[in-house]
C-alpha cells in the first residue's frame, strides 16, 4: 500500500496538478488571477526535472492549469515531455486559445476541461469579462470534431442559474459533455484571493452573486425540471454530475445564506491529485493553503513534509472550514485504500 490514509503520508500521485502560470486573459468577476501584475510560470527544466520523480511516484495524469496554461510560453514544450513520459495530460482552459493552438491540442491532449459560465453571449460576457461565448462554443466543436474529448464546466450563481438548460444544449451542439460547480466564495485559496483582508473585501463584492431565497425555491424547480427533461443525458454521461450532485449546488447556497446545514462531503482528494502552483508553492488541494515551496529534486519529500502531512491530516478529519464548505470534494480509492 503506497499511500496511508491512518499516517497520512503520501508515496503514489496518480494525478497530479501543476499550475503553469498565475496569468489570464479572462477577467472573471469571481476571479482574481487577471488582475495579477507577476506573473509566474513553471520552468520547462523544472518540470524536466520532475517527471522521472511523478513516473516514481506512479502518476498516471498531469492536470496542466492556470490562469491561462496556454499562455504559457512553453506549454507545447512541457506537453511534449508529459508525453514523452507516457502520462495523459487533462488541460483545465478558459478556451480562448483553442483555435491558435488547435493542431497541438488535439495532439497532445488526452481530455479538456473548458470554463463556460453562461448559456448566452451576454451573460458569459457579464461574468468571464470579455466577448468569446459563440467563438469558444465554435472552436470546441472543431476539437470535438477532431474527436478531442471535452468537458465544459459551468460555475453556477445568480446571474446564470437560470440558463443551465441552454448550457446543456450549447455542450449538446458542440459535442461536448457539462459538469457544474457553485459559485465558491467562502475560501481564501480559491481563483487567486491574495489574503485575508482580500477575502473579506471579496466575499462583500460576491454576496450580490449568491442566490436569494426567491432564488433557491426557483433553483429547485429548475433542478427538478432538468433530472426530469434530460434523464437521457444523465445516463450517456453527456450530464457528468448525477442529480444528486445537482442539488448539492441547492445545499451549497442555502448554507453560505445560513438557511440550511452544508451538505456532508467525503474527500481525500490531498491523497492522489496533489497541487505544484506556479510560483512553485505545494498545496494538497486548489481551496487549501500551501504547506511550503516545492524542492525540485526532491518531489517526494516536498508532498510528506511535515506541515503537509499535518494538512492532510486535517483534511480526514475535517478541521478546515473549506473542507466543510467545498465545492469540489472527491473521494476515490487509492492503492486500496477507499
């Protein structure tokens, strides 16, 4: 057994996470990484440098993120050796680059996950801050076309609740799948929050985007509505989440508006998809904070130093608020364990 759940300590990642760049070129309302003025990027010899140390640590998926990945300088270089390593490699994209680099993605990249956050134009250009929805929509359906495999993932709050049946068709129409996520506001970690005061700051602007109590009760219709009018799509897989899944989103908004307990989660995602931002901080997950700087030749010790070990202990335990409230959690069985 590689990873122990009773110690915590961490000696197989078959997924693992790495942060390309804290850039961006969409100017998300939730998001605060497009209004960073450093930009960092990982370095294609530190990820040189690391890939016989992820084969070691049985990794079986690379997740390359951002910001933007593709603004990444060197994407296609660092893709290259991913692969050369026979490790998949999921790209996480805001999908504005997928025509420029097209032919490299479709041979590169094992599956995409690309952020819609509307089912029109205007509300995709109100939330994500620039003009793209049809071209976005277009250019994944020639990926899809090229049999590319991809995801669209939608971040649900009040300004766009109410067009999750116009998603489903939009990801229909391109040949895409859909999976949704609520809105997070209550962790520091998430889209780039800088500190505490930040958050607090943040967390006044994102109240506005929270649904009200007219909202929720329309919410649950339109829940009920699409479980019922989509029942086709919950079973091929096109709909990713199952029902059930919906109406945590439900649970997610009555909690944070103190209406409601927050849905218990199960996760131990720390135990198989660890996260290597792009400034080089380690972290166990995207919504929880890092336990130290990365030491390149050491990628073992790095994910089992002792504030990490501390972290993932915390997370089986649940002694952090995020983990409480988490918009993501995952459970899956590793090495046996699960």
């Amino acid at each position: 057994m590689n990873t122990s759940e009773t110690n915590c300590e961490l000696y197989s990642a078959p997924s693992l996470t790495l942060t390309l760049t804290n850039n961006c070129n969409s100017k998300c309302m939730m998001c605060d990484y497009w209004k960073n003025y450093s930009h960092n990027y990982v370095s294609l010899e530190d990820v040189k440098v690391l890939l016989p140390q992820m084969l070691e640590l049985k990794t079986q998926t690379v997740t390359l993120t951002g910001g933007e990945p593709l603004l990444h300088p060197n994407w296609t270089e660092i893709a290259r050796e991913i692969k050369r390593f026979g490790i998949k490699i999921h790209l996480m994209t805001n999908g504005l680059l997928l025509n420029k680099y097209h032919d490299e993605i479709i041979n590169l990249i094992d599956d995409i996950t690309v952020s819609m956050d509307g089912g029109t134009e205007a509300t995709y250009r109100t939330i994500r801050g620039v003009k793209a929805y049809d071209k976005v929509t277009k250019d994944i359906k020639k990926v899809t076309e090229k049999g590319g495999k991809v995801r669209i993932r939608a971040i649900i709050q009040r300004l766009n609740y109410n067009e999750i049946p116009l998603m489903i068709e939009n990801a229909m129409r391109a040949g895409a799948t859909i999976t949704f996520q609520q809105m997070d506001i209550l962790s520091l970690q998430a889209y780039g929050v800088g500190d505490s005061e930040m958050l607090k700051v943040r967390y006044e602007e994102l109240k506005e985007f929270l649904l009200s109590e007219e909202d929720l009760v329309e919410f649950e219709r339109l829940l009920y509505r699409i479980t019922d009018e989509y029942q086709e799509q919950f079973k091929t897989g096109m709909i990713r989440d199952t029902p059930q899944q919906l109406f945590t989103m439900l649970d997610y908004f009555k909690g944070v508006q103190g209406l409601a307990e927050f849905s218990p989660s199960k996760c131990n995602l720390p135990f198989f998809s660890p996260v290597i931002d792009s400034d080089l901080s380690v972290r166990p997950c995207f919504f929880l904070p890092s336990t130290g700087l990365l030491d390149v030749d050491r990628l073992c010790l790095s994910l089992n130093t002792p504030s990490a070990i501390e972290s993932r202990k915390k997370v089986i335990n649940r002694e952090y608020k995020e983990c409480v409230q988490c918009v993501v959690s995952r459970y899956k069985t590793v090495n046996g364990v699960g």
